[in-house]
C-alpha cells in the first residue's frame, strides 16, 4: 500500500525476554507467545492501516512497537486531518475494536470447538497455554490503549482535546510527561504485584513510545520557531533553460550544489540536479536543461517556518531543495545537504547572542 513499515529494534528483542520468562516451557512456547503478541500487534495496525485509507489519510511509514505502530504521515494535510474531528477518534477506536473484537471472536470459536479449554484459569497469559493467550493477548493489548496515557490511542484523545487552547509543542509535551508518569505507576505497579512481567512490559514500551514522541514534539517545536531566511543560502549557483548539459556540468564541477534553481530571467522555471545531468548526457548526449529538468516544484518564502519546508521536502516529491523567493525572484535556497551545517550554526550564533544579552 506504499506504507514503509519500521520495527523498532526492541521487537525482535523481545523475544529474548520472552525465552527468558517462560524457559521452564521450552523454547518453542516461548516463541509462541511471542508470535502470538505480534500477531496482535498486526491485527492492530492493519484495522488502523484500513481505517487511515477509508479517512483518505496519506502514510509515509509505520514504527511498530510491542504496544502498536506510531504512525509518520507523508503530508502535513494528512498529519492535520488525522489530529482533528472524527478522524481522530475512528482512529483511535479502531486499534482497540479490531484487538477486541478478535478477541471475542477467537473465544467463541475455541469454547465453540471445546467448551473444555479452560479460557479463564489464571495466568491468563502465559507461554504454557498459547490457546488461552491467543485470546487475552488480543483482548488486554485493546484494553492497555483505553489508558490516557500517550502515545496510547486514548492518551491521543486527551491531548487533542486541550491541543487548541495550548499549542501543538506545549500540548504535546504535557501528554508526553502524562504518558511517561503512567508507564512509570504501571511499572512499579508490576514490580510491588510479585514482578509481573506483562505491566512491566507494558510500561516499559509505554515509556519507548513517549520518548520516540517526545522527541518528535521537541524537533517540531525548535523547527517551527526558524525562519526561511536564517538558515538559506544566499550564496548558490542557478542554471537557465538554455544552458546545454555539457556547460551545465561544467558548473557543477565548480559548485557544491547537487541540486540547481533553474531561472529564465527573475523567473524560477524548474529545478535539476547533478545526477540527473549526468545521466542524461551518459543515455542521450548533450541537449539543453529545459528537457531534463522537474517542473514539480514549490516554492517558499523567507518569513515561511523551516518546519513547512521539511515538511515540503518529505512530503513524496521528491525534491531535495526548496528555493526561497521574494517578489517572485529566488533569493535563497535551503536543501537537506546544507540544512544540518545551517542548523548547527544558527544554534552556535543564538548561544552568543543569549550570552552577550547577559
């Protein structure tokens, strides 16, 4: 469905503590029990997968945790569509109505089949009995994201609900520090209830997903607040539509650039990059700059956020240079291949700044 799916290192890791809780039932089961978690976790993301697809959201890619995926959208309208209204709630529901309703489903096949097999003898989940936790897996990984505990779905309704009143950034981080308080009773919860390994877990992977979160809020928040104007470059080469290839890549040889603003006059006309210069020449021989370069394109202005570009970069086009235009001049531009240098000394320059204001 050109969704990249990501799993998260602590995964496959997993497995390894698996063997470890239930070694006195073999290898096997505990493996078992282990798939048996990450069918659930499939279960999950592909409801909410299906249900992204009906709200007509965009995908880029799926992290996917022991607790569910965490989800990055390919634009900032899918991204805002997907925090807002009813689409936020179909989203949130859908996780846990698929866990639970395979759940129900699965009991009443299995008591259906043999009203024998002991569906509620405690524990419920354990690698001894992978039939009994083939059903309480789906059913406790539906109930665990009804906490308001974010990055869980519940947790994603609460923050939104005072998200207009206090900022994306102020927002986001509160329920990050909500999430994290949870994970951490849940884990002492489960330390002081004779170490149970499943509240452990669970507010272990609880803690993961708020940090991931956290982190993506924190950039969110310092990228929104740069302009345009102070981390382009002002000092690039441009192309026009007339240059042939063979001189085209003469200046590239004297130029850093892999990416060039194509101008004909004031005008921005198109955007090319060394690499598709090169292979032109290489299949077709010289011609002219016009009939290799990307009309698809957007343009940002100075006082635009340095986030609205990133967004604009990743957002499937693509591109690995916004051009910056004033009056429908180009008067800078900001790539990937420049963005972090740029960041990194506008960071330095604030420093100095804060310091001499003391």
């Amino acid at each position: 469905m050109g969704v990249e799916m990501r799993v998260h290192a602590f995964f496959p890791l997993l497995a390894l503590v698996f063997l470890g809780l239930g070694a006195s039932a073999g290898w096997p089961r505990c493996l078992g029990l282990f798939l048996i978690l990450a069918a659930a976790v499939a279960t999950r993301e592909m409801a909410r997968l299906l249900a992204a697809a009906w709200l007509g959201l965009r995908l880029r890619a799926v992290l996917l945790l022991p607790i569910g995926g965490l989800f990055a959208y390919a634009n900032p309208e899918s991204q805002k569509n997907a925090d807002q209204g009813s689409a936020q709630l179909v989203l949130a529901l859908a996780g846990p109505l698929a866990n639970v309703a395979t759940a129900l489903i699965l009991a009443a096949a299995i008591l259906g089949a043999s009203a024998s097999v002991p569906l509620f003898t405690l524990p419920l989940v354990t690698s001894a009995y992978l039939l009994r936790s083939l059903v309480w897996m789906q059913f406790f990984l539906g109930v665990l994201h009804l906490l308001p505990a974010y990055p869980l779905d519940c947790g994603r309704l609460v923050r939104s609900r005072f998200a207009h009143k206090r900022g994306f950034a102020l927002d986001g981080r509160s329920a990050v520090v909500l999430g994290q308080a949870l994970a951490l009773a849940l884990m002492l919860t489960g330390i002081l209830l004779r170490f149970d390994p499943w509240l452990i877990l669970a507010g272990f992977f609880i803690m993961i997903g708020a940090q991931i979160e956290d982190q993506g809020v924190l950039f969110q928040s310092v990228v929104d607040t740069v302009r345009m104007s102070e981390v382009m470059l002002t000092d690039f080469a441009t192309l026009s539509p007339s240059d042939t290839l063979a001189d085209a890549l003469l200046r590239c040889v004297h130029s850093l650039q892999d990416e060039f603003p194509v101008v004909r006059g004031p005008q921005l006309v198109g955007i090319v990059s060394r690499q598709r210069i090169v292979d032109a020449l290489r299949n077709d021989g010289n011609g002219y700059i016009q009939s290799v370069m990307s009309r698809a394109f957007q343009v940002a202005r100075p006082e635009d956020t340095l986030g609205a570009a990133i967004r604009r970069i990743t957002a499937g086009h693509g591109m690995g240079l916004i051009p910056v235009a004033e009056s429908g001049r180009v008067v800078g531009i900001v790539s990937v291949q420049n963005l972090m240098s740029s960041m990194s000394l506008l960071a330095e320059q604030r420093r100095m700044e804060r310091e001499a204001a003391r």
